[in-house]
C-alpha cells in the first residue's frame, strides 16, 4: 500500500487546495466562453443517474479543504465554501431527483438572455471561489 502511495510523498493538503482552485477557474472560463454548452451539460448532468457521485464530490472536496488546516489565510470565504459544499452535497446524496428536477426546470424556464446572465453569475461565483482558496495557501 505504501508503494502506491509514494509519489505522493511530496505533495502536501494545500497543493490539492490549490488544483481545486485552479479547476475552478478553468470551469469559469468555459463557463464564460460557451453559457449554452454549460447549461446544457447542467442538464444533461442532473438528469443522469451518476447525479448523485456530484454530491459525494462536493463533500469530499470540502473534506479537502477542511483538512488544509491550519491555513495560515484560511479566510471567512473558504470557511463559507466548506459549510456550502458539505451542504449541498448532503442535500444531493439524500435526494438527487429533488435537486435535479430543480436545476432542470431553472435552465427550461429562463429565456436565453436570463440564461446567459444565470450562467455568468455562476461563472463569476467559480472566479471568486477559485481565487479565494489559492489565495488562502499561497497568500
């Protein structure tokens, strides 16, 4: 087990702070980029059935960034983000449908132009969250 495990010897919890960080914000870019394509990838996500791997990915990187303690900036922000992401990936672990039929009624009932704006205030959100959690290691 210990062989598996030895590449990662050189890497500390704040380096996996900084990639979610960074994935962030190359998720904002697209965001920026294509709104169309990402809201129908929303779409498409929430109506699968492997919906519910998204909750369990929000409380495992919110685990993450817990973990990254003591942070010498672990800001007000990143403390709001943990508390976010463990609440809604609790709420979709527990009901994935509820959520998803949520998510999908808000991208069918917006007209282009609202959806377009929805999508760059998400994307805007993803900025902010990316620079805040590589800021609060790097700082």
């Amino acid at each position: 087990m210990m062989g598996v495990l030895k590449p990662l010897s050189g890497y500390s919890i704040h380096d996996a702070v900084v990639v979610i960080g960074f994935i962030n914000l190359m998720l904002s870019v697209v965001e920026f980029l294509r709104p169309d394509a990402w809201a129908r990838f929303w779409m498409r996500w929430a109506a699968s059935r492997f919906f519910r791997l998204h909750g369990i990915a929000l409380v495992a990187v919110a685990v993450v960034l817990y973990a990254a303690q003591p942070v010498p900036n672990l800001e007000f922000g990143v403390w709001f983000i943990i508390l976010a992401m463990t609440v809604t990936g609790g709420a979709i672990m527990l009901k994935p449908a509820r959520l998803a039929e949520a998510i999908i009624e808000a991208y069918k009932n917006r007209n282009e132009d609202e959806m377009r704006r929805f999508t760059y205030s998400d994307a805007m959100f993803r900025v902010i969250v990316g620079l805040c959690l590589i800021l609060s290691v790097s700082g």
